[in-house]
C-alpha cells in the first residue's frame, strides 16, 4: 500500500533538487504552458519532444524511477486504448482488416495517426505535470493556486481531497493486512468476498476519520477557511527564467506548427 501513497504524493523528489528550489509561480507558470502547448499542437512531434525533456528532466535529476514508472502505466494505458479506438473506427484507407463473423476490423491509416496525435498530447501533458508534482510540494502548490487567482474553495476542495486520499489509501491498507491474516485471501470466492467487504469497511471508516478530522480542525481554529502559506515576491531573476522558458515554449511551438518535419 505504501506504493500507491507514493504514486499519489505530491513533491516526492528531494529538496536538495536544483528544480525542487525554483519558486513554485515559476514552475507552475512554465507547465501550463507547456500542457497548452501540447494539447493545442496538430502535429505528432511537440508533445513527443515535451514527453522526452519531462523524462530527461527526471532522470538528470535521479528522480525514483519506479515511482516514475508506476505514475506513467496509467496515462500509457490509455493512449494505447485511444489510439486503438481511433485506428478501427475512423477513416477510410484500410492497413490492415480481420473478418469476425458478420463483422469486420479495420485498422485505417487516418484514425491509426489521429490516435497516435492524442496520445502524444496525454502523455506530453502528463510528462509536464508529473515534473511539476514531483518538485514540488503540496502546500507550495495549493498556494501558487491561489496566488493564480483560483477561487479559494475550489483550492480548499482540493486540499480536503488531498488529505481525503492518502486516509482512504491508509484505511484500505489497514483492512487488507487484516484480512490476509485471517486467511481472507485464500480462495477465489473468499478473495472476492473479501473485497466486498473491504470496499464496504474502507468506506465507513473513512466517513468516521472525515468526521473526526472536522472536529480537530474546529478545535484547532477552522472558521470555515484554511490557511495557506504567502507567497514572497517574485525576483526580476525567477521573472527571467520563467520568461525564457515560455518564449522556448512558445517558439517551439511556432515551429512545429510552420514548419512540420
């Protein structure tokens, strides 16, 4: 279980990184742009060329590759799945066909490179936001949220749900070893039964922690508002790096756009 909580920490680098130093505004500013960038190319190659400086950046920066590994398994499953879908029911020039019964698939150029552009804008977005969250920590980041203008309650909802996942993550986990050592997963049926009653524990016990985390809160002060940290100003220095990276970004952009290769 503690690798699912590592999968969906936030800021999980050390902080003696060279980019886990760089104020959070910048990074922040850097990676929209660079998740705009990819989502709004038409061509195959920008995303791709965002993906690999992402995983450049983690590798040069010895980021834990397993944690890397397990935070792209999903968004590569679903490009794989998306890029399917589109290959076999979009467009007309036929690569490849299987006759199954009254039905036929066909694998069409079009959809196979439609599919193949999508996929490269996920994971192109994905490469930018999984820098972002490794070097950087989560309060940094909810207050460069706010210091973006976001509305204060939705930065607020995401912060509860933050806190909300890593309880249900540490409740499952608690029920799980119990289970396994009164033999719950000895079987097919009683693994199933099992995880019945598992998804049913987790659930009330996570309402039970939610309702005792809202009491120390109350004790604690809360008056319907959570404190974030300030933000100092940013120095002309962070306003050149975070302007240099943007032009890079947009110019990239430009090109790829122009001049497709």
């Amino acid at each position: 279980m503690h690798r699912i909580l590592e999968l969906v920490a936030i800021g999980s680098s050390p902080d003696s990184s060279r980019l886990a130093r760089i104020d959070v505004r910048v990074k922040l500013i850097v990676a929209v742009a660079a998740i705009l960038a990819a989502v709004l190319s038409t061509r195959v190659w920008l995303p791709l060329v965002s993906l690999a400086v992402c995983l450049a950046v983690l590798t040069a920066s010895r980021a834990p590759l397993r944690i890397t590994l397990y935070r792209f398994t999903a968004p590569l499953g679903i490009t794989a799945a998306i890029c399917l879908l589109r290959a076999l029911t979009t467009g007309t020039t036929v690569l490849w066909s299987l006759p199954l019964g009254p039905w036929q698939l066909v694998l069409t150029r079009e959809g196979l490179a439609d599919g193949a552009l999508i996929g490269a804008r996920v994971l192109g977005s994905i490469g930018a936001i999984i820098v972002l969250c490794t070097f950087t920590q989560a309060h940094e980041l909810f207050a460069a949220l706010r210091w973006a203008r976001l509305p204060r309650t939705w930065v607020e909802i995401a912060m509860l749900m933050m806190r909300a996942i890593f309880t249900l993550f540490e409740q499952a986990g608690n029920v799980l070893a119990a289970q396994k050592v009164r033999l719950g997963r000895a079987g097919f049926r009683r693994s199933l039964a099992s995880l019945g009653s598992l998804a049913g524990i987790v659930l009330l016990r996570s309402l039970d922690q939610t309702e005792r985390t809202h009491e120390a809160m109350v004790v604690r002060g809360y008056r319907g508002t959570l404190p974030l940290p300030k933000l100092p100003p940013l120095t002309g220095r962070q306003r050149a790096v975070c302007g240099l990276a943007v032009a890079a970004i947009v110019a990239a952009f430009v090109l790829a756009e122009r001049w497709p290769l």
